[in-house]
C-alpha cells in the first residue's frame, strides 16, 4: 500500500481543517461554530449533495447493473444492523445495541464526499447513481433498527411507535428528507435547474466542506474524550466495523463488476456509519439507548478513521484487486 | 396578582414536541419555550453542537393553576423517566392584565 | 391560457423547494431552518436585490414614462389600502381591517423575484427602474394603514406614534431600510461597486432563494393550518386581491404602454402583499391588530398563490392583451 | 444575601424595547434579557419563525427591591394590555458581591 | 417532589466556563445553561452583539441540595465580584422521577 | 494631499455600507444582524485571509528584507503597548491601561483588508508576506499587556495566570488560533488547495465584507453613543495614537525601503487597534479593566477612522515621501 495516498488525503484542506479543530479541542482553544451555524452547514451539504446528484442522475441511463448496485446497498444498509446487533448485544443493553447497530447500517453523506474529492483529486471516473446509492441507505438501517429494539425488548421503543410511525422516522427525517428532496428536485429539472442553483452549491461546495469539517473536528474531539470513560471495547468496533463493512463494500463491488471509482465509494457507504440522519431517528424512536455511546462512536471514530485513514485504504486494496484479476 | 404555580422543565431538545403535546392535552394553554440550551446532569454534558441536534436541551416554563399542577407534573414524570431531564416547581404571582 | 406556463413555472428550483417546504410541514417532518439562518437569508436577498437594482438604474436614463411608472407604483401602494380597508372593516375590527389594508397595499419582493426569475427563464426584457418601483411600494401602505387606523380608532394606534414616527416605521424599518439602502450604494457605486459585489450577490442568488424558499413552504404551510381556524372568508380574500390587484397592474401598465416584461412586475407588485416590512411595521404601531390574521394571510396564501399560479396566469393575459392591441 | 423580587416578564420581541424603556424610566438599572423565545398563549402559538421577526418572544428577567416592585408592575401593566404577554413575580434571595 | 435550592446566575459569556468548573467542583454534577443572553447591571448595557463576543451573558440555573447551596454560593461569590454578574437563589420542589 | 482619494475610498461598497449601519443606528432603525450570524461572517472572514495569506506566502520567497519587516511588525506591537501603557495610566487604573494598550499594540484584520482592496481598486502591488505579518502582530501586544497589568498591579490579572497561560491566551485565542491555522493549511496546500476553496473564499470575499461591515457600522455607532459619557479624552486618544503610530509604520517602511504598498500595510497594521482577538483576550486575562473602554475606542473610534479617513491619507503621504527621496 502506497504511504503516499494517506499523505496526500491528509494533505487536503478538508482534512486539515478536520485536524485544526481537533487540535482546538485538544488544546483547549475557545474556537466555537455557533450552532445554528452548523446546522445550516449542515442542511447546505445535504442540499448541495442531493441536488447534484439529482443532476447526475438525470444524465445517467438506468441499466441493470446501476439497479443492482442500488439494491444491493439498500440489502447491505438492512443487513448490518442485524449481524452488528448480535455482536454488540453480548456486552450491551438491547437499545444500545439496536442504535449502534442501526448507526453502521447507514452512512455518513461527508465520508461520501470527502471520497468523491478523493477521487476528483486522482482523476477517477465513477457513476452519478452513486449519491441514489447513498440516499437510498439511511432508511432501511433505522427500520431494521427499530424492530429489532422492538423485537428484543418491548419496552425500548417509544410507545407511539406504529408501522406508519416506522416509515416517517425513517423517511421524514430530517436529513433524509432534504436529501431525497434536493435529489428529485435536481432530477426533475434537471441541466436547466443545475444551471441555475450550480453558482450556490458547486463552486462554493469544497469551501463550506471546510469550514464544517473545522467544526466536526472540534465535537469529533471532545466526543472522542466522553467516549474514553465507556471503555475502549466500543472504540476498536468503531474501527473494526469501518473496515470489515468497507472490505465487504469492496468484495460486493468485485462481484458486480464494478469500476474503481464506484467501488471506492461503495466501500465507503457500506463502511460509513451515520451521525446526522440515524442518531436523530434513534433518539426519537429507541429513547432509552444512550446517545452518547452512538453518537460519539461514529462522530469521533468512525469518521475521522474512515476521512483520514479509511479512504486510501480502502483504494490502495481495490487498486490492488482490481489490477490483479 | 394571583398565586400561581411555576413550572420549569428541562427536557431534550428531541422530545419537546411530545412535552408540549403532553401538557396540552391537560389542557395547558399557555407555555414558553426556551431553545438551544445546554447544560449536564445524569446522562452526561449536554453542549449541543452536534450536527444531528441531539444533544441540545430546551426548557419549557409553565404558569398554572395550583389545582391544575399535579397533572400537569402527572403528565410530565413519564417523559422525564424515559429521556431524563428535571422539573421544577415553585411559587409565584401572576400579574393579571 | 397556456398550462405549459404554469407547469414550467412549476418546474422550477425555487417553486419546487417551497414545494417540498410545504410538504414538510403537512407529513410532520421535523425537518426546521435556525431562526437566526432565516433571517439572515431574508437580509441577504433585500441586500442582494437592492444593489442589483441599485445598478440597473445607474444603467438607465430617467424617462418621462420611467417616472410615471413609479408615481403610478407608489400610488397604488396608496390606493389599494383604502378599498381593501372598507372592504375588510364589513368583517373585521378596524385595527385588522387596517393592517391587512396594510399589507395588501405593500410588495413581496420575493415574489417580485420570482417573476424575475420567470422573465430571465423565457427571455423577456424588463426594465431596470421595476426594483425602484418595488422599493418605492413598501411605505406608502405603511403609512396610509397607520392614518387608517388612527382614524377610524383612536386607541387602536400606539401611543408614542407621532407624525416623525410614521415617517419613521415606514422608512426605517429594518427591511425597507436595508433595501432601499442597497438600493442607493448600488446606485453610487455603479459598474466598479457592482463587479466587486457581483460575485457574492449574483451568482448563488438563485440558489440561495431555494433555501428561503423551502423554509417559506415550511412557514406558510403552518400559517395556512393556523389560518384555517379563523374562517375561509379571509382565505377567498387573500385570492381575490392578489387577482384583481394584479388586473389592475396590469390595466395600469397597458394605460402606459410599457412592454409586456414590465407589466408582468407591475401586476406581481401590485397583486402582491408584504410579509416582512409591512407586518413588522404593523406589530410596532398597530398592535391592537391581530397578527395571526394579516401574516398567514399574505404568507400562507397569496405568497404561494402568486408564485405558483399567478405569475404564469398574469402573464398569459398580459401576452392576450398585448397581442390583440 | 438579601430577599429582592424577581419578576419575569415574557413579551412579543417586537416590543421588548419599549417594556425596556418603561422600566428604566421607573429606575429600574438592571435586568436580563432572553431572546428567540417561543411560546403560546390567549393569542395562539408563536413559533418565532417568520421572516417579519415579528412571531417571537423576549423573556426578561428582573432583581428588583421589594420596595420598587409595584411600579415595576404598573410599568408594565398597560404594555401587557396592549401586546399580550405574561408577568410573574417570586420571592429570591440576592447574592450581594 | 423533594425540596430544593434554585440557584440562577448571569455571568459574563467568557467567564462561563470558570464558573461552570467551581460549582463542578463543589461536587455539582447538573446544571442548564442558557446562552446569548443580553443585559444591563452596575458594568452598563451588555448587547451581545460584538465580534469578539466579550459583550454577552450565559444564564446558569442550577437546583442543588439545600444543604450543598451555601458551599456552591462561596465557589460564585468570587468569580461575581471580579466579573460583575448577579446571583439568585430561591425555593423550589424538584420532580423526583 | 489628495481629496479625490478619500472620496474614492468612501465611495466603495464596503465603506458605504458601514455607513449605512451607523446612519441605522443613530435613526433608531431596528436593523439588527443576528450575534451567531455576526459571529460566523467574522469567522469567515479570518478563515479566508488566513487561507488567501496562506497562499500568497507560498508563491513568496524567503528573502531577507522580508524577515525584517515581519519581525519588525512583532516588535512594534510588543513595543508600542509600552508608551501606551505609561500614557494611559496617567489618567486609567492599571488594569484599564494595560488592555488598551495591548489594543493598540494589535491589529485590526478587517482594517488590513480594507487597505488591501483599496491598493488593488488603485492596482498598487504588494507583497504577500503581508498577511503573515498581520498573524504575527496578534501575539505579542496580547502578552505585553498581560505582563504590564501584572507588574503594575498584581490583582488585576485572573489567578489562574501562569506563562503557560500566557502562551494559550495569545496562540490559542480562537481568532488567532484560526487565522494562523488557515494561513498554514493555505501554506501547506498551496495551488492546489486554493484551487478547491477559492471559489468560497475569494470571489465572495467582498460581498460579505460588505455585510459585515453592515453589521460593524450598526455596532460601532452604538459603542460610539456609550464612549461618550466617559470623556472625550479616550476618543481623542483612539485617533491620535492611528495616526501616531501609523507614521510610524510609514517611517520603520521608508528605512527597510519597502514598496509604497507594502508600506501602507505595514501603516495600516501598525495604526490599528484589535476589536476581536485582544478584547476576547483581554477579558479572560485582564478581568478587572472595563471591556467598555477598550472596545469601543478599537471599535467605535479607530476604527472607522482608519477605513474612512486613514487609508487615503496614509497613503497620500506614502506617495509624498516615495517621491521626494
Ligand atoms: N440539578 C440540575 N440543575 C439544573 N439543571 C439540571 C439539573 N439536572 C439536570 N439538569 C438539566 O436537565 C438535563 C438532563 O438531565 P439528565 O437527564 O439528568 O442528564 C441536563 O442536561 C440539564 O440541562
Ligand atoms: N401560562 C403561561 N405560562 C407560560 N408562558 C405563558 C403563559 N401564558 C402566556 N405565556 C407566554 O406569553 C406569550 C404571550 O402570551 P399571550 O399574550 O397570552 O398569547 C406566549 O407566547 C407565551 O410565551
Ligand atoms: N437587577 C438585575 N436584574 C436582572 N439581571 C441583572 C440585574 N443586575 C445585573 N443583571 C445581569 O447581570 C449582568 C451583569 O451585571 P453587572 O455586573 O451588574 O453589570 C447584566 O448584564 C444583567 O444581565
Ligand atoms: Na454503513
Ligand atoms: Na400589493
Ligand atoms: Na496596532
């Protein structure tokens, strides 16, 4: 594996930035985002992200292997929640395990882009359903996640909890809903709309990536320091889980005959685990699983493995396989 | 001026609709809402900065009727035992307008 | 009437994220923009607007019909209070009588953009002298709802209101005053002062509106159910007015023979109602008027009449009338 | 530590300069102000989400000596009148420093 | 409901957290925090509108023991006369739940 | 001296619209930028010089004369808090002269860029080292004026007072903290780098200066009214000592023989008084001087005085010596 991969990633202003504020935190700086800032930096990535891949796949024609990948990552997102529960339920409480487990089964939309720029930087090519792939995973982990909670111990879930209750959480949420939205809306209008908003949500894109990761490397920090007191058990499965859902990404990109490109972003969904959509969908739905055991694995984990290690990992193997067979 | 019971709740940022929907149904009319608020207790610091929102508190004061107190804090305990947070009640005078 | 218009008008970026806005709110998704996010979108388009007006009318010569067409502006803006006041006094007391007169009589200039938009979208010209005209609309029916008030009801007016105050809340008033104030700095600074802005305020304009725009659908969806409550005769009223206004604009700008872009902003101006500048004037020297009648009345319903139905109808008329003329 | 009043007065945003102004004029020198409070009341939600600014509360919170608390509240009083609001008043005890 | 010690105090946004670690370390372990608070007292109008963001105020409510209140009350009292600030305390029932 | 150049200054969009927010506030206008927005725009703002200095000093080489004019822009800040000091403790308790005198010790960022654009509307060249100088002046009038109030007095200085915390107050304060970390990551990614974050920090720079000064005419004039009651002396000390020590800027640049540009940033630097990082500085370590002195001298008076009238006349007299030797 090729060093210089990880020191070009890391050498980015997105991950500096991420750094930046993580040595804030660590150095007890005051540096602070107001929040409702960040909220806004937030709802902007979403927006931006679903609005461009919206364009993308109004360009993008639908063969059979774009809807295999689709489906294929919306069975993954279902899927490791259910293996992830089981091994988490050994040394944790059922609501604790169905979150965490719910959080690994979906994504993380700014290791996806932090992956697309990745590969923007290398010149490598990869498919516009990619974002689909993304917006398409955050729901079936909260439902797995649920029923599972449900399952295992009734008295988890919230009490209004129905199947119409179910579909909301994991559909009106939030993050999901502006994402899904942004992504109709661009593939409605498609290159006329995407003309028109692109001055908003293209060039400044990488800008406004910056200035958010500066401030998730400043709760990523402090979130790392909570966590410590839990015990370390959960820090390894925070990078455990990173990997072996990313090789399994890669495994099923091999076997569908993928590029490069889309495997590297495959591996990164399926290795991701969400801090915006699930933790807000667990919160209301699972409320007696402790927020900051999912919250922190992912956030202070998870996340800053998969942006500054994960990535060229992940592509110095696929460059590996791909080139082998 | 009336006496008049002063409820202050402590609750997830999360949760408040459901507080709020709580305390309407016995019929409270009249509540204020105080957003964005941090603070720690039982479950840990709360300094809400996460970009989920989750880990934000609001708090919601009540002016109520003495006799109209007890349910409301009957409404509220459930929600209190399952997300946290804390309730205060306390005396006070309403200024009648 | 061409249902092509409305439907590409439909198609829009902007339309459909108030759209999505809108359904956000009806499916209860807890989907929310910062108060303070909001506002500062809000200050950025009256900023942005202003100075873009503010250059296009250091572009164009003052003509005599230039003239009339905002003498004609500010008269309706003065003019369209007093009817509505009659009208709505049948109803209602004289303090929300009065406020909503108000508010009819005033702009939306969002809705200005709108059609703005629409025009650029089909290539019609307008002329640079209409945002002028939008700035001049807001304080004559400030002015004229507070004499109304006061008139009618002595102790329906604050107490502190003197003439220099009325004079005061209609050109101080922070919106009004932002715009007008752009207005005059994109005026002074010409084409040197507008290419160093241009890249803040032109370009992601567009895309900015998306966003206000999706949390004016989550506003005015609130405001529609809240409205509900009262009674549908204020709801048949907002309709009405912002129709038979706009017919007026329209009429007007056929008496001036002005071009078919022209009349269209005439007709927006004059069909629209002010959710910003009027009502927060209204708060401050009317506030024995009811503010949850007059603001889900221009927000929740003639807001999204007009950019939704009105402006490609205004226009397929104006395209009628213009032809057989 | 002294026994003062405590007196909180939750008011429209739009008004709370003019709430402000009457208390200075009754001498009152010190006082905390809460902003972007939402609430609900005798005239409906207020949800301090419109673009106008004008469907949110204040909430300011006053010390005063016992004393000066009457005036205070009839300061007030005719501001309530007109903008709706609420006004609590509770017994504290001051920290002199 | 048990009773309880309501202690709220306004203190300068920067000098927050100083006072957030004395009362931890007096053993108080809950506490909310209402930020972006505006005010004036003896030190003038503080609007909270500045860029270095030296002129707001942080509300700290805390409810603590009856017995633990004069101990928290000595860890303020020092920070309050260097920082300015004021200080109340009340009675009030705590929801056990 | 050359009037036309005042009137160019005054009339760009920046120095207008912080002209439009003091005419707001001293109308009564109820114009008001929302804190956390406030507070963003100037995060925003040291994020882009930062990133754009960054930038500019990796294009730079390393010469000698440059490292003089950097360390002769540390050493004036260091130094000049120690006239200062002595000056204001004639008539100040100690604890207020050290923070003021730390004040004018440091720079103003925002004043700095002011005369960056005024240079570039009059296409006068500069050097990129400029900016770092600008980084570095932070520090040392921070520590000066630390040191001061604890020699003169020892209980003016907070308790928890170490050398350590010395460095903390004056590095990791979360203005400089930002500003120095942007300008590295800037360094250090190079072309690159500024490639991807350009289009977010460069093209929009000028447009949000505009707003922030906006909000910075609104605070300035209100800091104006409260300076007002304490005596006129302090306002005459805020304009005597820009204009004191901006010739002294002028004079250190004539003997290192720097360009003109240069020399009316190194003026510009040296004349300026600090408004973000040394008042957030000073209020942590120096809690006993009165935060209503020292911020609106920087504020309120320097200033506005340094934008408006300064530049241009620091100028004027740059040219006036350039030429005669
Ligand atoms: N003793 C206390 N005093 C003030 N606020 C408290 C106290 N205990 C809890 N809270 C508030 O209630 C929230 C939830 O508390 P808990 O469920 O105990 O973690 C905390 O984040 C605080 O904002
Ligand atoms: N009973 C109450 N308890 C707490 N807050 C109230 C109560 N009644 C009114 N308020 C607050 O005062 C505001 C105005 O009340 P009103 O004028 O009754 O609509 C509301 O939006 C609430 O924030
Ligand atoms: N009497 C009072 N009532 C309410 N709040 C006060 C009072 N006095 C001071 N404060 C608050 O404490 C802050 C600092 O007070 P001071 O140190 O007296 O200037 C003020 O900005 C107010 O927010
Ligand atoms: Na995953
Ligand atoms: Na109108
Ligand atoms: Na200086």
């Amino acid at each position: 594996m090729n060093p210089q991969l990880i020191l070009d990633n890391v050498l980015s202003p997105p991950i500096l930035f991420f750094m930046l504020g993580a040595m804030a935190t660590l150095l007890r700086s005051d540096l602070e985002i107001p929040a409702s800032i960040a909220r806004f930096l937030s709802l902007y990535l979403l927006f931006a992200i679903g609005l461009h891949g919206g364009h993308e796949l109004s360009h993008s024609t639908l063969t059979s292997q774009t809807v295999l990948v689709l489906l294929v990552a919306m069975g993954t997102s279902a899927i490791i929640p259910l293996w992830s529960f089981f091994i988490l339920k050994i040394r944790l409480p059922v609501a604790d395990a169905a979150a965490i487990a719910a959080t690994y089964g979906s994504v993380s939309a700014v290791t996806f882009i932090t992956a697309v720029s990745f590969l923007n930087a290398m010149d490598i090519s990869f498919g516009g359903h990619m974002v689909a792939a993304m917006a398409l995973m955050e729901s079936p982990a909260i439902v797995v996640g649920i029923l599972l909670a449900r399952t295992f111990d009734k008295r988890s879930t919230s009490d209004r909890l129905s199947l119409k209750e179910l579909g909301r959480e994991s559909v009106l949420n939030s993050a999901v809903f502006l994402l899904l939205g942004s992504l109709v809306i661009g593939l409605l209008t498609g290159d006329d709309g995407w003309d028109t908003v692109k001055p908003f949500v293209h060039a400044p894109f990488k800008g406004v990536l910056c200035l958010f990761l500066l401030d998730m490397g400043l709760i990523a920090a402090k979130r790392l320091r909570d966590l410590r007191s839990t015990g370390v058990t959960l820090i390894v499965f925070a990078i455990v889980a990173a990997v072996v859902h990313a090789m399994l990404g890669i495994g099923v990109a091999r076997l569908l005959g993928t590029s490069p490109g889309d495997a590297l972003l495959l591996a990164v969904l399926v290795g991701s685990a969400s801090y915006i959509a699930v933790p807000a969908a667990m919160r209301l739905s699972i409320p007696q699983a402790n927020p900051s055991l999912y919250l922190p694995m992912s956030l202070g984990v998870t996340f800053p493995f998969n942006i500054i290690v994960g990535i060229p990992l992940y592509y110095a193997i696929i460059q590996a396989v791909w080139k082998t067979t | 001026m009336t006496p008049i019971k002063r409820m202050e709740i402590v609750i997830d940022a999360t949760h408040t609709p459901d507080l709020i929907d709580a305390i309407r149904a016995q019929g409270v009319a009249g509540y204020t809402v105080f957003r964005d608020v941090q603070g720690a207790g039982d479950r840990g610091v709360r300094r809400n900065d996460d970009p989920a929102g989750i880990s934000g508190n609001c708090c919601v004061l009540i002016a109520c009727e003495p006799g109209e107190m007890m349910k409301v804090v009957e409404a509220v305990r459930p929600l209190l035992e399952t997300h946290g947070g804390m309730c205060l009640v306390s005396d006070a005078q309403w200024l009648k307008h």
